[in-house]
C-alpha cells in the first residue's frame, strides 16, 4: 500500500478539504494582517480558523455568533473601563470590579442567547489591555471587532469559493437513516417471529438510528442557512419528519415485543407478518435509492407493500371472524395489536411517502 492510499485510509475526502479550507484561510489572513500591517492580527487568523465549519451553513452561523459576541463584548467593555475610571478611577481594584461586573453580566447574556458566548472574552480582553496601557477602550475595541471581522470575511470567502454543502451530506445521511430503518426492522421482525428478542442487537439497531437522526437535525439547520433554492431544504425537512414517524412507529413494535411471551396470536399470521416486514424493507430500500439518486422512485415501488398490507389485515379479520383471538387472554391480545399497528402504520407511512414522490 502507497503512502497516498494509506492516507486515504485514515482521512475522507470531506475531511481533508476541511482542513485544506481552513488551512487556506488562516495562511491568506495572516498574509493580509502584514499588508494592513496589524498589530494584533492574529485576532482576525484565530477567527478564520474557528468560523470555519465543515459546510458553508455552518461557516455562516459560526461567523454572525462570532461578529456579535465580539461587536457585544467590545462594547460592554469599553463601556465598562470607561464608567469605572469615571467613578473610581485607575487601580486593582476598579479593574476587578470593571472584569467581574462586564463578565457577569455577558455570561448572562450567553445563557440567554448562544451566540452571545464570545462576548465575555472580548470584554475581558478589552478591560486588560486597557489597563495595560493599550490606549482607548473604544479604541482596542474597534480594533478588535475590524480584526476579527477581517478573519471572518476570508472564512467566508474560502467557504463560498471552494463549498462544501451541508444538503448534499444530509441527502446521504437521510439515506444513511432509510436504511438504519430498515437494518432496525429486521432485528425487530426476528425477534418476534423467532420467539426470541435479541436485546443487543435491537439496541445498537436503535442506538444508530437516534444517533444519525440527531447528526441529521444538526445539518439541517446548516442547509437552512445556505444560499440555494427553498424548495430543497423543504424536501429534506419533510424526509427527515418522515423519518422521525417511522422511528417512533418501529419504537412503539419495539416496546411491544420486548417482554411479549415468545408463542402467541401472531403465529397465526406468520407469513403475512413476514411478507408485510420484507415487503416494507424493500420498500425503505427504494425510497432510499429515490433519495441518493435526486429521481422519482417507480410507479410500481408500492405494489408489494399494498398488497402485503391488504393480505395481512384480510388475514387478521378471517381469524376474527373465526375467534381464534378469544382464546388468548387480553395482555398477549394488547401485545399483538401494539405490534402489528405500529407495523401498519410504518407501511402506511413509506407507502405514502413513495406515492408523493411519484406523484410530485
């Protein structure tokens, strides 16, 4: 194996763009603090290596929290050293009363408001260097806001020149989900129809699934933020919703089965029950396919699903008319129907998440 192949191992393409982005970005603002000949410019390179984010919705976001935070706690703290020497004038202790008020107030701010969290070390930094001899507070903190604003223009520009789109990596993890979905569904299908519940495999199925849900939710609200067509950012937000209902339908069979004795009433429907589990993850597979491929799925991609859905629940009403459910007693009867209803309705919520995009 070549060193290039090995590195290629270790690091993804997403990856090391990242660091080549932000690698770019720190080098051209350095270079521009010695045009501009800055005294403190190394402000503006640390802030160009913490607004650069992953996706450019994400570079976006950490950029207006970094320009208010700083905007923010220049001002406090001019306003700060600025009332105490008025009031107290220079010493020990007006600087300590000047820190622990500005400082107190701006981490109240920051449990209000996120972007706020900068805010405190901006003023910080301007009470210090103030009293250092730096010059005017108002002074040091407009310094400090053109600087970091400088780091934060070349973040961007770097971003916007070479992007990496946070929708074009949620379109994978919402594939990513589809499929995780229906890896979940199998382990809970198996252990129902084997008798068994395999508790560690339902658990890390599950453990995936909320994770990748959680990361999912994160890149949405970077795609928000990007520039691009509305409609895009609507279509996944609407997946990621569809995706959240499946998992609470798969959940919901989850704590069915998990203490359901191993023989019962849906023995009787066992190759229904089978049918309609296979036929559903068929179905989460070419919803998936749809998705990565940006297509339509088939106009048939619902064929199977309804008619495992019909042939189970004609199946379900032939033994009730028959009254085989009177001979078990009413704990494995509430066991069966939380299963098989939350099984029909994650059909239910595929199916009708195929039809829309073959209508659409």
């Amino acid at each position: 194996m070549t060193i290039a192949e090995r590195l290629a191992s270790l690091v993804s393409a997403s990856q090391l763009r990242h660091a080549l982005r932000t690698a770019i970005a720190a080098s051209v603002t350095a270079a521009l603090t010695r045009v501009l000949d800055l005294e403190q410019g190394y402000w503006a390179v640390f802030s160009s290596i913490l607004v650069m984010q992953a996706h450019v919705g994400g570079s976006m976001a950490a950029s207006w929290s970094r320009l208010l935070g700083t905007a923010s706690g220049a001002l406090l703290g001019a306003l700060a050293v600025t009332a105490t020497d008025a009031l107290l004038g220079p010493g020990t202790g007006p600087l300590t009363a000047a820190m622990f008020a500005t400082v107190f107030f701006c981490a109240l701010l920051a449990a209000k408001n996120e972007n706020l969290r900068l805010a405190g070390l901006t003023a910080a930094v301007v009470i210090c260097l103030h009293e250092a001899g730096g010059g005017s507070a108002y002074s040091i903190g407009l310094n400090r806001f053109l600087e970091v604003g400088l780091g934060i223009l070349v973040a961007l520009a770097v971003s916007l020149a070479w992007p990496s789109h946070a929708r074009v990596v949620l379109r994978f993890g919402l594939c990513k989900g589809l499929e995780q979905l229906g890896e979940l569904l199998d382990a809970l299908m198996d252990s129902r129809m084997q008798g068994r519940y395999d508790r560690q495999r339902v658990f890390h199925c599950k453990d995936a699934v909320l994770r990748l849900a959680l990361r999912n939710r994160e890149l949405l609200a970077s795609a928000r933020r990007e520039p691009g067509p509305a409609g895009q950012g609507e279509e996944l937000s609407d997946l990621l919703r569809a995706e959240d209902r499946l998992a609470e339908h798969l959940l919901a069979m989850d704590h069915a089965i998990e203490n359901a004795p191993p023989e019962g009433f849906h023995q009787h429907l066992s190759p229904e029950l089978c049918e309609l589990g296979s036929a559903l993850k068929a179905a989460l597979a070419d919803l998936a396919s749809a998705v990565h491929a940006g297509d339509r799925p088939a106009a048939t991609a619902t064929a199977r699903l309804d008619a495992a859905l019909e042939g189970t629940g004609q199946k379900l009403l032939d033994l009730r008319q028959q009254r085989i459910i009177a001979v078990y007693d009413l704990d494995e009867v509430m066991h069966f129907y939380s299963f098989y209803h939350a099984l029909r309705e994650a059909a239910r919520e595929v199916r009708d998440e195929l039809a829309r995009r073959v209508v659409a």
